[in-house]
C-alpha cells in the first residue's frame, strides 16, 4: 500500500469503513488525489487543508473537513507525528457509549465530557494505544470501538478502555468546530 502514496505528502489520512474489511485504509495524501489500492472499494476522498513543512513543523493546527467521512466511517490522520482517529458515529454507538455505567469503566469519564455539545455524532481521540502505543483497529472489539491487538485492550465507541492492559482512555485532543462539517486541531491531549 505504501508503494502507491503519493510522493512527498507530508500529512495523511486514511479512510476506515464501518463496512466490509475493516482493516482496508486507504491513505490519501494531504489536498491531492486518492490512491486506491487493488480491489478495494470506491473510497470518498478526504479533503484537509495542507500548511507547509515549516508549519507542521512549528505544530500548525490541522482543519480536518468532515463531510468527506462516511456514516459510520472514521478517518485516521497524522499530526504532529501521531496518529488520530475522527469517527462519524451512529446513533447505537452514541447511545452504546451514553448508557455505561461510570462505575463499569476503569478510568471514568461520561461520553459528553469526550465530544463537543451538540455534535455527539463526532469523536476525535488520539489513536496510540495507552498501554505501549500501539495503534487500535477500529469497529473492532468487544464493545465495538477500537481493539489493540498488541496486547488485547478493548476500548468502547467513546474510546474508553473496557478490557486489557490499556491503563486509561484514548485521550482527547484539543479540538474545535469551526463550523458543522469542519474541525480544526490544534493541540494534543495532556496524555497523548
Ligand atoms: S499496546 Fe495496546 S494493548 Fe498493548
């Protein structure tokens, strides 16, 4: 897959379904034209705004342009060297990760403290696994968010860790919308 990236990119995405082979990413480079591997399915493209190497390099934030992410897809992008994870929800895995008892998560954090009021439907959180830093596969696991598959840690559709030796959450980063169908990165979690 990496043979077909396009050439001197320097912010990716790749573009996750919530169906079919789960683990096909697509990596798009940033502002150019999708590469779309063998056999894969017709992909959306996904649109960010590119600042310049010398920009990335001083931590630019990121806009990252959300009607380009299917229902119930999620993109991963890299930013600042780390990956993160945008996922459009659906209404059973907002209410999935509404329902949970605080008392049933081991690092406790309600669902509406890790998304924006009003934009449920959207989660942004850092994709390196907290146990060793892996990066999770997504709509994989037994509660159907993310599943290292390093160590076996299963995190819920708000990130939350549930099962394995993942200690805390897949943290939050600092986020805005800067309007319906766009959000604008622009520093990372504490513990990212
Ligand atoms: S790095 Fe994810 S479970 Fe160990």
């Amino acid at each position: 897959m990496a043979g077909r990236r396009a050439k001197g990119r320097r912010e990716v995405a790749s573009v996750q379904h919530s169906e079919g082979d789960r683990r096909d990413f697509l990596y798009l480079a940033t502002g150019a034209t999708a590469a779309i591997g063998a056999g894969a399915a017709i992909w959306p493209f996904i649109s960010q705004l590119a600042p310049d190497a010398g920009t990335i390099a001083a931590g630019a934030p990121i806009e990252i342009d959300l009607a380009a992410i299917p229902d119930g897809g999620q993109i991963k992008i890299l930013w600042r060297g780390k990956p993160y994870f945008v996922r459009s929800r659906t209404e059973a895995e907002i209410k999935a990760a509404v329902d949970v008892e605080m008392s049933a998560l081991r690092d406790p954090q309600p669902d509406a403290a890790r998304v924006k009021e009003g934009h449920a439907k959207w989660l942004v959180i850092a994709a390196n696994c907290t146990h060793l830093g892996c990066v999770p596969l997504g709509n994989q696991g037994d509660y159907g968010g993310w599943f290292c598959p390093c160590h076996g840690s299963h995190f819920d559709t708000s990130g939350r860790i549930r099962k394995g030796p993942a200690p805390t959450n897949l943290p939050v980063p600092q986020y805005t919308f800067i309007s319906d169908t766009r959000i604008r990165i622009t520093g990372a979690a504490a513990t990212v």
